[in-house]
C-alpha cells in the first residue's frame, strides 16, 4: 500500500464545494472527496481565529468559509495518526482524537483505499482499511 501521504498529495489541490456541521464534527467535501471530521480537532485560521472542536454560531460560520478554498496539503503519517490537513493559506486543520472510537475518514476518486485515522493506540492497531473503492 502506497505511503498514505504521497497517496493524497497526489490528488491536491481538492476544491472545497461544501462543509457540513453536525456540531461537534464535520464533513468538508468536494467533487469526487470527503473529509469526515468526527474527532477532537483544532482548525487555525490565518486571521488567528483558531476553533478547538466547540463550536457556537460564530465557529459554525467560520468552519463554513472553508467553502470555495482548497484542500492544498496533507501531513498523514503512516500510521494514521494525527492528520493535519492545509486549506490554501486560509487554515490549518489539525486532527487529535483521544480515542480509537473517534476517527477521520478520508476518501477520494482516484485513492484506492479509505483512510480511516486512528487516535491515541493507532500505533498498535493500524485502521487504514483495505476496503478497494468501488467503481
């Protein structure tokens, strides 16, 4: 299996068409891909609004105005743990579950597995699935 990295770095830059709030998580997705956020996270943005996970009207507006950027980099270790992902020179979306029971999801056209991140044991217990996507 190719090093899941490269894997998505290969696809970039992803358009953001939609982000969709089920407070605390989040979907960020796009033609053909989808960032299933259901994990503790910290999204920074470069006006130094930074979002911890909490989010109140005024967060749910900002994770919104990631909408119309670019999925622009990706940090994915190979054992999936601790993903950070780039939007342009917007924000930076750092993953840190604390559990093995709340994962991100990461699929897209052209990636021939899911990646699914794992929390604190991930080191133990590898979850990037072998799942081959469909059609």
């Amino acid at each position: 299996m190719d090093d899941p990295q490269r894997a998505v770095g290969a696809l970039l830059p992803l358009a953001v068409a939609a982000v969709e709030v089920a407070d605390p998580f989040f979907n960020i997705r796009g033609d053909g891909w989808n960032l299933a956020v259901n994990s503790d996270f910290v999204l920074r943005f470069s006006d130094g609004r930074v979002i911890d996970g909490e989010m109140s009207e005024p967060e749910l507006g900002a994770v919104r105005a990631l909408e119309g950027a670019h999925l622009t980099g990706a940090v994915i270790a190979r054992d999936l743990r601790d993903a950070v992902f780039t939007f342009g020179d917007l924000a930076v979306l750092e993953i840190v579950p604390d559990t093995d029971l709340d994962p991100w999801v990461f699929r897209a056209a052209g990636l021939p597995y899911v990646l699914v991140g794992t929390g604190p044991g991930g080191s133990e217990r590898r979850t990037r699935t072998l799942m081959e996507e469909e059609g």
